[in-house]
C-alpha cells in the first residue's frame, strides 16, 4: 500500500501523520507553496484524502482529483464535504461516529458549569488576588434547569442522559419527533427556546441548519438564557450573539465553535458570562487516537476490498 | 436602646457577624424578629452579649465565626443555633451538646449546587476548560498554535471521600458520564453497591480522581495526607469541595509542584482567602473561592430554612433541620 497516494489535508496529531506515512505515500497539502498547482501535480495518482471537520473536499476539489476513491475524515462533522458530489462519482466518505461522543457531551456539561458557575471567571478571581478584597459573586444553580437541545443524534442524547442526572427536564428539537424518548418535543427551535433555560446545539451543519439560532431564537432564550454551541460556529448568527451577549439580551454562551475559526469576535473576550474554548469538543488523547485509528482503518479496509469500518458514503 | 424597647415583644435572635446577605433576613423577617446585631455596637463583643444578650435563647450564626466554649459561656440563656451552612466545622458540638443547645443547619439544601461544582471542577481539570478559556481571551488561538489534549471522564475511577448527601449527588451525576464509583465513609452505607473502601490510602490507590466531600471534624483534620496523594498518582487528580483542612494542603502543593500527582480542582483552602502562590502557576490547578453554594437559588434556599428553624423553634415545633448526634 506504500504506493498509494494520500492527500492529507491539513496538520493533525502525529500519531494520526505516523500510522499514515507507514502504510501509504502521504501528500502533505498544507506544505505546498501553492496549493491548487500541489493537487494537479499529483492529480493523476491521488486516490485518498484525509482531512477533519475543519478541511475536506468540495466539489472544485473532487472534479481535480479523478483517480479519488475515498474521502476518510477526521471528525464525525462532515460538512465541508460535497457529499452530493462523492455521492454522484462513486467516492466513498468515512467519519468517525461514536468514538467522540462522550467527549463531546462531558465538554457540552463542562461549558455550561462553566457559564452558570463562572468557573473561568472565578479561577481567574483568585489568580488576580481579588478574592484577599472581598468574595466572588452569586452564580446561578444549574440542578433542575430546563435544558433543551437542538438536534436528538448520538451526541444530544449523550448530553440529555448527563443533563437528567443533574435533575434537569430535557427538552427538543429534531427534523422529525423520535418516538422512543420521553422527553418533550417542540415543532420549532423558536419555542424550544422559548421554553428552556439552557439551549444546547447539538446538531450536524445542513444548508438547513445554518444560522438556525438567529436572534429570534436567542431574544427567546432572553436575559437569563444560556446558549451552548459544540456543533459548529455557523450554526448561530455569530454578529447577532455577539450583540445579544453585549447587550444583555442573552444571558450568557458557552462556545466550542465559531464562524470563522480560529478568529473569535474580540468583543466576547471581556464578557464574564462568556467562556470560549478554541474547538477542542474531542481534544482528548484517548479519544483522538480512537478516531485517528478510524481513519486509518477506513482506509486500509477501502484499499484491502474489506468493507468500511465507519462509511457515511 | 430605643429599638430595643419597639420591638421588645418580638423573640430575639443574637447575631454576632452577619451571614451572606444578611440585609434580605432584615428586609424580610424583622417582622418576625428582632435580631441582636452584635457587630454594629461600639461595646467590645463580651461586655455586649453580657449588657444585651444574658436573656437570649436563639443565634443565628454566619458560617464563619466559630462559636466555641467562650462564647457559650457568655450565652446562658442560649437553646438554639442555627448556621445557613451546611458545614458544622465551626460549631463546638459536643461543648453544645453539653449545654442543651441544640444546633440547626441547611440540611442538604445545598448539597446538589456543592455536588455540581465539584464536578464541574472535575471536568474543567480533565479537559482544561478554564486554562483554554484564558488562552483564547488572550488572543493565543491562531491556526499554528497546537494545543495540549485532555482526558477523557468515561471510565476513570472515582472515589468519593464522605457519601452523605453532597457524595451521594456527586455519584449519581458521574455514573452518567461512565464513571465508576468507590468511597470511602465513616460508616458502610448498605443503600449503595458502590464499593467500599475503609482506607482512604486504598480508595485512593484504586482511583483516578477523588472527590472530597466529607466534612471538617478532628478525624477528617489531614485524612488526604502525601501517603494519600502519592497513591493517587501522576495522573490522579484531586477535587475538594469540603473544607482545606481536609487536605495537607503544604503536601498537596508539594506533589503537584513535583509532578506526583496529576492536577487539582479546588473549592476551599486551609487560611482562605490566602492561597500557596505555586497554584497561581499551575494550569493543571482550577481555583475557585469557596462558593460550592453560593448560588443565588441556594442562599434563598438556605435562608428560608434557617428562618424555618427559628420559626419553629419559637412555636415550640420540631427543627425542620436538627443536627443529630451520630
């Protein structure tokens, strides 16, 4: 297999780099001085690409690559993928499901302890030496809020199963009802928020779901409202939170993901009921490897005749 | 004086230092009560209590100051205290106990909003939440810069040191994450199939991470001591939500400082608010100053209970929050 040509798309962990190199020749994308004259160079013999949520093939992509046979990505968020286009040439596309969604969810709980506590704000007052001037603020309790989660996948479950134990009636918004949970479902993301204290995103990145939190949603969710976001920075209307949380219409966000990573709207930075994390939903050693291994998996299975270990495609 | 004589027909409560929002339990209850405000007379603390307060049969305490056998002799008339804690370390008890004043504190009100901190706190250290939020409000997220990994909750071992009410909460939200559940108690609590263990060194040479949840008593003074700690490990992690003096804190410090365990999140601290300087280094340390449950629900909460106390105390009806010996 050391023959066969890999394009990997950006940097990832080493480990991910190292089990690649070893069993195939791997065409580092993000070293080339120019990219496009890069990919058709090599156009004639690519025939993998490895990517992450961040970087995956487009169509402009895919139409350059003719010998393409498989798109394997380092992420279960695949939509900087034309998955139309792989699905019209005959591409296969793997993701890695599962493996992450713990990571996730424990992080979505972590971001809202963080908002509702002020566990950022509050390390950073003992560091500062305040706390020797006077104690930190009341917060607010987050036993017994309403959580209501956009999206019911593998990953909103995750999250309403950690949330119940924190006493906390759950509630949703999906395309369809899931007629096997208990929890209460609404029609609309509008009166999802109208209707809970803490809205989770946790829902894949559609045409349809750009922007679905737009600044309806979040006068909703209103003044005492928190807004989560691990699914990804488009999802909300980055400018309207940003000015819901300046001015006081929203009560609070605890974000993974932004529009335009890694820039971060500077205007958040000085906000205490703010906390911001530079996308790190899987940032686990145990759990990067086990997507790292999916990836390579996918690729030996493909290139074996052996069928995929975690197809979407 | 004078307000002394107005409301000389309301029952009488002696408050030495104010507890947390102390203006709602005036704004609130002074139809109710009259209470004795220590702390606004000139007269040093005895010559007050021995001038105003030889007739007085309630205190409400404010968490903070110790009520111990000095000031109880200067309280004859003394039958009830009631703390808006849920912490007793700063009661003389058994000197109490002794006297016939019966002591009255928030029950477990407050023990989910202590019990979510703490493990808010477990996975703000496991996955360096405070430590990347600092990072990117400082600007340091570029597409060049890499970023150290964390580690994952499910599977990691927890052991629970004190399974009362607030341990109890701390193990059933972990369970959700995939954590497994071991403690280490005064007493076995047959209720639970949680193993047991009835050595700490051994609860903590079994975990990943511990969780400190038990309160301040002369046996708990010290309980996690550096044998602990060094059977914790390098990747062992250390959460404490009940009192600093659980925890040699000197020991602590020295073992995260040296590498023999793995990090910390910590609520409360030996000689609050002062804290070991070497943690304000340390990104595998998340500091929080002592506010397990300070939230606003809880403190309403808190407040509503200690008033409850005193309510039925002086209608000669059972306390809704007695301390009982055991």
């Amino acid at each position: 297999m050391e023959s066969i040509d890999v394009l990997m798309l950006c940097p990832m962990i080493s480990y991910l780099e190292q089990e690649l190199d070893r069993r195939f020749n791997v065409l580092k994308l993000w070293t080339a001085p120019e990219k496009s004259q890069f990919i058709k160079d090599h156009s004639a013999t690519i025939r993998a690409i490895a990517g992450d949520g961040g970087h995956g093939a487009d169509a402009e992509m895919i139409e350059a690559l003719p010998r393409l046979e498989i798109v394997s990505s380092f992420s279960v968020g695949v939509d900087k993928i034309d998955l139309e286009k792989c699905r019209e040439k005959g591409i296969r596309v793997t993701y890695t499901p599962d493996v992450l969604t713990d990571e996730v969810a424990d992080l979505a709980i972590g971001l809202i302890m963080a908002v509702l506590r002020r566990l950022c704000e509050s390390d950073r007052y003992v560091r500062s030496g305040k706390w020797k001037k006077g104690d930190f603020k009341l917060t607010t309790k987050f036993t017994g809020k309403t959580v209501g989660i956009i999206g019911l996948g593998r990953i909103g479950m995750a999250i309403a199963k950690r949330a119940e134990a924190f006493n906390c009636p759950i509630c949703y918004y999906s395309r369809t009802e899931k007629p096997d949970t208990k929890y209460k479902y609404y029609p609309s993301v509008l009166e999802l928020a109208s209707n809970c204290e803490i809205l989770v995103v946790a829902c894949s990145l559609t045409a349809e779901t750009r922007h679905i939190v737009n600044r309806e949603v979040m006068n909703a969710l209103g003044p005492k409202g928190v807004l989560i976001n691990i699914g990804r920075g488009p999802h909300i209307d980055e400018p309207e939170l940003v000015s819901a949380l300046v001015e006081g219409r929203l009560g609070g966000a605890g974000l993974d993901v932004y529009e335009h990573e890694p820039e971060v709207p500077e205007e958040l930075f000085g906000l205490e009921n703010v906390v911001l994390l530079p996308h790190v939903g899987t940032a686990t050693v145990e759990t990067r490897k086990a997507m790292a291994d999916l990836v390579v998996g996918n690729l030996e299975a493909h290139f074996s005749n052996k069928p995929l270990l975690t197809p979407l495609v | 004086m004078a307000h002394g004589i107005i409301h000389s027909h309301l029952p009488r409560v002696l408050v030495v230092r104010p507890p947390d929002s102390f203006y709602l339990y005036q704004s609130q209850h002074s139809h109710k009560f009259h209470f004795l405000k220590a702390w606004e007379s000139p007269l040093p603390l005895d010559q007050f209590l021995s001038t105003h307060a030889r007739n007085v049969q309630t205190m409400l305490s404010c968490g903070r100051f110790p009520i111990d056998v000095d000031l109880l002799c200067l309280l004859p008339s003394l039958r009830l205290v009631v703390t808006p804690s849920a912490g007793l370390n700063h009661i003389d008890l058994s000197e109490c106990r002794s006297r016939g004043v019966a002591v009255a504190n928030a029950g477990s009100v407050a023990s989910c909003d202590v019990a979510d901190l703490a493990v808010g706190l477990l996975i703000d250290v496991l996955r360096k939440i405070s430590v990347a939020d600092r990072y990117v409000k400082q600007g340091l997220w570029t597409s060049k810069t890499s970023y150290s990994l964390g580690s994952k909750l499910r599977g990691k071992r927890i052991g629970i040191v004190g399974l009362g009410s607030i341990g109890q909460e701390v193990a059933k939200r972990l369970e959700a994450f995939g954590c497994s559940i071991s403690y280490n108690s005064r007493k076995q609590k047959q209720s639970f199939s949680y193993p047991f263990y009835s050595n700490v060194v051994e609860l903590s040479a079994n975990s990943d991470a511990l969780v400190i949840c038990c309160g301040l008593s002369d046996q708990t003074h010290h309980l996690i001591n550096k044998e602990v700690l060094l059977a914790l490990g390098k990747e062992g992690v250390i959460i404490n939500v009940g009192r600093g003096a659980i925890i040699d804190e000197k020991e602590m410090v020295q073992c995260l400082v040296q590498g023999d365990i793995g990090g910390a999140g910590l609520d409360v601290f030996e000689n609050e608010p002062s804290i070991p300087k070497e943690l304000f280094a340390m990104d595998n340390v998340v500091l929080s100053p002592h506010r397990g449950a300070f939230t606003h629900e809880t403190l309403t909460s808190m407040r509503e209970i200690a008033v409850g106390n005193l309510e039925a105390f002086f209608s000669n009806k059972p306390l809704p929050s007695r301390v009982m010996d055991d």
